[in-house]
C-alpha cells in the first residue's frame, strides 16, 4: 500500500499548488527558478521537463540547468519510465513512483477510468468502452498487470476480466492525476512540436 494524502472533498495544500500552477497561477510559483521547480515536483510528482517548462514559462535549457542542480543536491531525482524521465522528490517510495508514472500516461488513465467506472471489465468490453486499439490495449493491460496495479478477474459468463487492484487509493490518485481537456490539448500541440 502506498501513502495518499489526496482525499474527496477540500483539496490539500499541495493538490491546491498542484491545480493551481496547471491553470497557468504564476504568482503562487514565487522565488527563485530552482525553488520554483522543486515546488512543483513535489505538488505534482512525476512530472517531466516539458511540463514544467510549460507551466513556469520558462526554457527548456533553464528547465534543465536546474534540475540537473537539483539531482546533484539529491533534492530531485529523474526516474525513466516508458522512454520519459519523471521528476520526484526523495520522499517518494518505489511504489509510488511507478503508480504516479503510470497515471501520468493519457491511455493508462483511460483505461483505469473505465475499469473504475464498471467494476470489472474484459478485453472486448474495454476495446467498446475506450476506442484503443487491440495492440494498444493489449500493451498496457500487460504493463499495468505487472506493475500491480490491475487484477485478473472472471467476468459472470467466465470470461477473463480486470478490476483494480486497490481501488480506493487508487480511485484517488486517478482523482488528481486527472488533467483537463484543455490541458490534453495542450500538451498534444506542444509534442508536435517538440523535436
């Protein structure tokens, strides 16, 4: 099991930082670059350098020098998943890294959103429900399986089935990791973009 501070109902004060520097907040992101990104990391843990170059309107160049400051201080470390570095703080655990990498993909969200909206779901009804492709959800139904965060089930015919694994912890923290459709199309713009 892993640590959840995100709860239903007032948001906390990191989730508060978090929403509010993805709407673009800037004042709440005062002080010094390097200060401003460690903020960051730790409101909105697996977060890459793109992301935060967009929300602090910074460089990428400056993005970087920081963060490279901040790995070497051990205030920030870089944890490659899926051919992206997510950013966290050292106070993250293991588990958790890999549970906040996931939800930071758009087609895992997808497809955890669906099973927590039916309970259990099999590989047809997911393929209804989500549009993905069968190789695509293929893909991440086997990396969400190995990383614990799915469990095979049977569905009332027989059928092989998924359900999550710990569904109140992560029912939450698919709360937050939720982004807005403006930010979707956001991000979509900036990696046609991003060379």
């Amino acid at each position: 099991m892993f640590n959840t501070s995100i709860h239903v109902g007032r948001p906390t004060q990191r989730e508060s930082i978090a929403i509010r520097a993805t709407r673009g907040d800037r004042t709440l992101l005062k002080g010094s670059n390097r200060s401003r990104i460690k903020l960051l990391v730790s409101s909105l843990p697996g977060v890459h350098m793109r992301q935060i170059q967009r929300i602090l309107g910074l460089s990428f160049s400056s993005v970087r020098y920081n963060i490279d400051v901040l790995k070497k201080n051990g205030e920030v470390f870089g944890w490659d998943e899926s051919g992206r570095s997510r950013l966290f703080t050292p106070a993250i655990s293991e588990r958790e890294r890999v549970v906040y990498s996931h939800l930071r993909n758009r087609t895992c969200r997808t497809i955890l959103r669906a099973i927590a909206q039916h309970g259990r779901l099999t590989n047809r009804q997911l393929l209804e429900v989500t549009g993905l492709a069968k190789s695509t959800l293929s893909e991440r139904i086997h990396r969400l399986l190995q990383v614990e965060m799915l469990m095979i089930t049977f569905s009332s015919d027989g059928r092989m089935a998924y359900q999550l694994k710990e569904p109140e912890s992560l029912l939450s923290l698919l709360r937050a990791a939720d982004q807005t459709v403006l930010e979707e199309a956001a991000d979509r713009f900036i990696q046609l973009w991003d060379f």
